[in-house]
C-alpha cells in the first residue's frame, strides 16, 4: 500500500526526461523536417523557457502561442512586478492537499501556507529582509510541484488556444481548453501510457498573459495504475489577481 501512494510522485519526477524522449520519437510522424542537433531534454529545456525569454511586454499578443510557463509565476513571487493576490490549492484523493495565498507587493508579502494539520501558518515578509523574504517565498511555491502535470500537456494536442481569452483578473489573456481526449492513439501510448496510465486523463483551462504566465489555471488530472483502476485524482486551482 504504501509502496503504491509514492507510485505517483516517483512517476512525475520522470515524466519531463520521458517527454523528452518522446518528443524526439515523435518528431517525424508530427512532419518536424528540420532536424535540431540538441538533445531532447535540451529542446524541451528550451520550449518551457521560451516564453520567459520572449519579450511581449506582459500582454497577450493575437499570434502568440506561449502555452504555459510555471516558471514565471515563481519570478513574479520573487520580484513583484505589482501588487497582486496570489493563490494556488491542490487537493489530491490521498489526503495531501496544498493550500498557498497572500497579497503580495513589491516590498511585502502577507497571507499564509496550510500545514499538514490542517491549520494556517502565518507567511509574512519584507523585501528589504531578504533572508526572510526567501523563507516567505519558499512557503508560497508549492505550484512547482505542478511541473511534471503541466509538462505532459504543455505545448502539444491536448491544448487548444480558446478565442475568448480577454481580462482575466486584471490581465490580458490567451484561454487555452485543456483536454487530453485530443491525443491522437500514438501520442496516449507514448506520453499518457506512462504519466497517466491506461485511461487517465488531465482536463482544464489556463488563462496566460503573453509571456505564458497563468493568471487562472484550473486543471483535474487522473491517474490510473497499469490494469485501467484508478490510481490519484488531483484538482489544481492557481490565480493571480492584479490589485
């Protein structure tokens, strides 16, 4: 029993190197014509990064297709850019659940982080203390952990960009819908047979700004052990409110 419920962390630490492979497999049936001399894990290193290093001025621009980049949630907790109420809740059917939420600032941070008993821990910091301002920050980034669940999504079928993106908690968005039944047969056996199993899914929405940032991700992914039975459920909610 035990060794079961560690089943779906060990999984996910894999998922970005199996992506990788994959991504590399699948080249060819996608039609990529241009071989690239990186190695998979690079390229996939790169696509995530990319809308980081993409300057499009934090709005959502027509042509743009930044998918979504967790990264830059971590840089806007990091360095505020403005004032803006952050949250992030996972629920998982194990009973490790996460909740995270405060107002954050550029010179301060206030809310709390959920304790494994179930009650509050006080997050505050000041900017001008940085030791403090670091341990704040390590108790408001649990959406890291949403890496591995982005990563089997990010960038391929299962995302369709939306035309009804607009505001979305003060910021301008693109709306992708989130619906692993998109997979073509080839692309469930390679990715979603190992990161999800047989008949696991993943399905949501993500409103991201320009550069890929979600300003409303809401995500239930489903994972099933090898004979089809269900193995976790997890829903995800993250938001960032501009004040």
């Amino acid at each position: 029993m035990g060794r079961q419920k560690r089943y779906p962390a060990i999984k996910r630490v894999f998922e970005v190197i199996v992506a990788a492979a994959i991504g590399v497999a699948l080249a060819p049936a996608l039609g990529c014509s241009k071989p690239s001399s990186k190695s998979g894990a690079e390229t996939i290193i790169e696509r995530s990064s990319s809308a980081k290093t993409e300057n499009h001025s934090g709005s959502a621009q027509s042509g743009a297709d930044p998918g979504i980049n967790l990264n830059c949630v971590y840089d806007r907790l990091k360095d505020p850019p403005e004032a803006f109420h952050y949250v992030y809740k996972k629920s998982a059917s194990d009973g490790v659940n996460v909740d995270q939420e405060a107002d954050v600032a550029p010179q301060l941070i206030d809310g709390f982080r959920l304790k494994p008993d179930g009650s509050q821990q006080p997050v505050h910091a000041a900017h001008s203390d940085e030791q403090n301002w670091q341990s704040a920050l390590a108790g408001l980034t649990g959406i890291s952990g949403m890496s591995g669940t982005v990563s089997t999504i990010n960038h391929n079928s299962a995302m369709q960009r939306e035309p009804d993106g607009g505001q979305v908690n003060g910021y301008p968005t693109i709306h992708y819908s989130i619906d692993t039944a998109r997979w073509d047969e080839a692309t469930r056996q390679m990715l979603g047979g190992f990161t999800l199993g047989p008949g696991g899914s993943e399905k949501g929405d993500a409103w991201v700004m320009g550069d890929g940032c979600p300003v409303r991700l809401i995500l239930d992914d489903e994972m099933h052990n090898k004979n089809g039975s269900l193995l976790e459920k997890v829903h995800y909610e993250e938001e960032m409110v501009k004040q």
